[in-house]
C-alpha cells in the first residue's frame, strides 16, 4: 500500500490489534512501520506516538524480527526531536523518553555511545527553551562523547552544532565547526550544501562576504527544488536580507510561498515566515508582487508591506504557541530579534549558477566574483531552475534526475507535490520517490493493472514466490486492500547514500520500468 492516509490508517488498526490480542511482534513491527511512514511522509509531529508504542512493544518482550536496538534509539531521538518542531507534543512526553535511560533501546552507561543521543536531545531541548547556559553544557558533554550511529549522520551533527553556536553568536566557533565537514571526504548526500546554509551567516557576519555569497547560491540551487531544503529556506531568505540582496531575497520569497501548502514541521514554517517578514521589512514596503496562493488564500497582487504582515502573524502565532507549550517567552523573543536586524553591509556581486560547479569550493578563500551587484531580479532565482549536472558527474539523488531520466526516455509521468512520480507503462503502473533519512534511497513500485480474487491467494503468493526465485527485479509481492481483490506489486530500492550520476540514475529508471513492465505482462497472462 502506498505512503498516504489509507496506509497510516491500516497501521494503525493492525498496531491495535495486535497489541489487544498479546502479539507483541506484530504491535512492535508496524509501530515500527508507522514510524518509518511519517519519517517518509514529513510529518514528524506525528511519530511520537508510535515511538512510544514501539518501545512500550519491545520492553513488554523483545522479539526477533523488529527494529533492532540502534534503531530503537534513533527512534527514541526522533521522538523527541519532533517537539522542537512543533507545540503539539509537551515536554513532560519527552522528558519522559529521556528519563527511562535504562529501558530496552537506551544503554544505561554514562560516557558510551548512546549518550551523544541524550547530550544531543538535551543541548538542542535547552536552547528551544532559551537556557543557554545548559545547552552550552551539554553541548561539550555532545563534542565529548564517541559517535553514535543513533545519533544522526556524522557529516550533519557538526552543522546542527554550528547552528548552535551561530544562535549564540559565537561566529567564528561555528565556522570552525562547518569547516570539519567541508574539509573532509564527502559521505552525505546532504552535503555540502546544508554545511554551506549553516556557515552562510557567521561567514557573512565575519565579513566574508564573497564566500558566502557563492556559497548561497550553490546552496540554494539545490534547496529551491528538494523537499528536504525547506528548513534551509529562511537561513537563505535572512542572507538576502542581511546582505543586502533585496530583490533577490522577494523573489526567493514569492516562489517558495507555496510550499507552506505541504506538510513541514511548525518550526520551520514559523522561521521562513520570520525571515520573509525580515526581507518584507527591509524592502521598499510600497513595492507590488504577485503573491502565489498559499494557505487557502487566493493569488492576489499585495504590496510588500502587505505580506510581510501577513507573514509576521503566522510566525507570531506559531511562537506564541511554543511558548505557551514551553512557559517560557523564548521563541517569541527569537523572532523578535531577528525581525530587528537590518542589513550588514552593501551588497556584493552573487556569481551567477554557471559560474560554480558542482565541485567548486567557495570556503577556501574570500576571493571576489563576477555577477550581479544587487541580487535584486526575479531572473536571479529562475536561471538556474535546478542542479545543472553532466551526465557523468557523482552528486546527490534529486527528483530533477528522476525526471530528466524520463524525459530523455520520452515517458508521459505526473509529478505530485511530495515530489513523488509516476507514470503507466502498458499494464504496469510505476511510481518514483526518494526514500530515507536525507532522501538518498531510490524506491521504485510497480503495481500490475490485474487483480486477483482474494480467492487465488494462495496460487498469488505461489506465483510471487516463482518470481522473487527466478528474477532478480522487482521485489514481488501480494497486497490485499480489503476490497475481495488482490493487488499484485513488485519495489526495487536502491540505496545511493554515495551520490549517484544522471547517467547511472536512467540506467536504474530504465532497469525499474523494463522489469516493472515484464512482471505486469506475467501477472496479466496468469489464467
């Protein structure tokens, strides 16, 4: 069954269930999925619940075949990450996660590896609630301890850290911190382009502002078209701000409104609806734009004053709710001091996308570039309308790829807004996403235009069965939605955590829809 409603639903009957009648592997197993679901989906809000569940599943009896105990404890950090991202969940839940150290998933021993789990959660829950002092301590307690594979990719850890100790105004700490990432060997698809958003700021406050002007433009490029970059949105808006590249920061403003419609973490909306209020209120306030529809309001001509107040109450609001959740002013007062900033320094040129490659470094030096003066028009931010690569050339797995992969096949598809594609190929329905923690995973599902009657099941499994022996592509399996047919479905995942080139991503589209289409023709010619 597809990511969606319907398959959260069904989750959670089973989950149910299973947990009413004492089969606790079962509870534990699709708590576990439903978690992985929400991860997929966006909505990290609304895992905590099953978290909790899941854990509860495995310490009433740890059973074979469930998420293994790292996995416990990233989900146990991913719990309680997700109240920093929305008011919807109360401390005293998360505490309690944070509490139970010597549970099934927590190892009780200060100083080993799933302690940078809680130094983390407790540095980052600190700063949330504005007590500095205690998120600078468990900061070095989280610098301190060993790596922990349950405590998030290694290459993003330092940029969260930066974040830090750039909120603090510890400027040049945090050039220290992003340097380790950009200096070392790539290993995240994520990178560098989230190390060169985190350093985007203390470069500029340091007076770097060459670099950091390449390196918001080589950040951006990427972050304007992928899901995950909308958390990167507002240090970007704040940069054009602060910079001083006015123009340039409302055009980057009208076209990302829109993604407010997609589901993203409270927080994250309130920071890009702060940091565009900011750009609204450095800008000429009688300036007209056409601003998208977003949020159920219509596409209208505002003027620039107009949405910045817009802005400035949906970012009020979610502060307010924070801090009614939290009983500290904290957040409200973050905003605050944001939207009192004005710009740093007179602009200088943004080189335009062409003039930086994929593996061009801008940290090395502050060396000046050509481009334009004020960053100031909208064609700024379409010239580059994607991640122009070769065909050769290693970088992380985007949707773009995808869907260039097609286009050069000359394949019909729809792209929807979660940026999922799909396309039909004869009798075989394909559909393309990117899966896992920093969308690095290539999942392709194949589902056959026949049904069976759930009658067959069992001649069904035995012809998927024959096929998972027999072939290597796709996965095959049976689906029973309920409704007295069964549907028949084939998944070919392909992790590409390393990066992967435009070239070797049509050689996996093209192996994904030719033994899609033959599984489909299989199914169809079944008596």
């Amino acid at each position: 069954m597809p990511d969606g409603e319907p398959r959260i639903t069904e989750l959670e009957r089973v989950a149910a269930l299973a947990e009413a009648t004492g089969d606790t592997a079962t509870a534990r197993s699709a708590w576990s999925e439903l978690v992985e679901t929400h991860l997929r989906g966006g909505e990290r809000w609304r895992l905590f619940e099953p978290v909790r569940r899941c854990l509860a599943a495995a310490r009433a009896r740890p059973t074979p075949g469930g998420p293994d105990d790292e996995t416990l404890r990233r989900y146990r950090r991913y719990a309680v990450e997700a109240l920093l991202g929305t008011p919807r969940i109360g401390l005293d839940q998360a505490a309690d996660l944070l509490d139970t150290r010597t549970e099934v998933g927590v190892k009780a021993a200060v100083g080993d590896g799933a302690d940078a789990v809680v130094a983390q959660v407790r540095c980052r829950i600190a700063d949330h609630l504005g007590d500095e002092p205690a998120a600078r301590h468990w900061l070095r307690r989280w610098q301190a301890v060993p790596a922990d594979p349950a405590a998030g990719c290694p290459d993003c850890l330092p940029v969260r850290q930066a974040e830090l100790l750039a909120g603090w105004g510890d400027w040049t700490e945090a050039c220290a911190v992003v340097a380790s990432v950009l200096d070392g060997p790539d290993g995240c698809t994520a990178q560098p382009e989230a190390a060169l958003t985190g350093a985007l700021l203390p470069w500029l406050r340091a007076g770097e502002t060459h670099r950091a002007a390449r390196a918001h433009v080589r950040a951006y490029r990427r972050h304007r078209v992928e899901p995950d970059g909308f958390g990167h949105l507002a240090t970007h808006l704040r940069f054009c701000a602060l910079g001083g590249h006015l123009g340039r920061g409302l055009a980057i403003l009208v076209e990302q409104l829109p993604r407010l419609d997609q589901p993203h973490d409270d927080r994250s909306v309130m920071e890009f609806a702060t940091a565009g209020a900011l750009v609204c209120a450095c800008a000429d306030a009688d300036r007209t734009v056409l601003r998208p529809a977003y949020r159920g309001r219509p596409a209208a001509q505002v003027t620039v004053s107009a949405l910045g107040a817009e802005l400035l109450a949906v970012a009020t609001a979610l502060a307010g709710s924070f801090d009614a959740r939290n009983g500290t002013g904290h957040q409200s007062g973050r905003i605050a001091a944001w939207l009192a900033e004005r710009p740093l320094a007179e602009p200088v040129p943004l080189p335009a996308e062409d003039e930086i490659e994929p593996d061009d470094e801008p940290w090395p030096g502050d060396a000046a570039t050509t481009g334009s003066e004020d960053g100031g028009t909208g064609a700024e931010v379409t010239a580059g309308g994607g991640v122009d690569r070769s065909a050769d050339e290693i970088g992380a797995l985007t949707v773009t790829m995808i869907t260039e992969a097609l286009d050069r096949r000359g394949d019909g598809y729809t792209l929807d807004p979660t940026g999922t594609v799909l396309g039909r190929w004869g009798d075989a329905v394909i559909q393309f996403r990117r899966t896992g923690e920093h969308g690095e995973i290539l999942h392709a599902r194949v589902v056959a235009g026949r049904r069976l009657p759930a009658a067959r099941r069992a001649e069904a499994y035995a012809f998927c069965n024959g096929w998972n022996r027999d072939r290597l592509l796709p996965t095959a399996y049976v689906h029973d939605p309920g409704v007295g047919e069964l549907v028949l479905a084939g998944e070919v995942t392909t992790d590409l955590a390393y990066g992967v080139a435009p070239a070797q991503v049509t050689v996996l589209v093209d192996a994904a829809v030719r033994t899609g289409v033959a599984y489909a023709e299989a199914v169809a010619a079944l008596p």
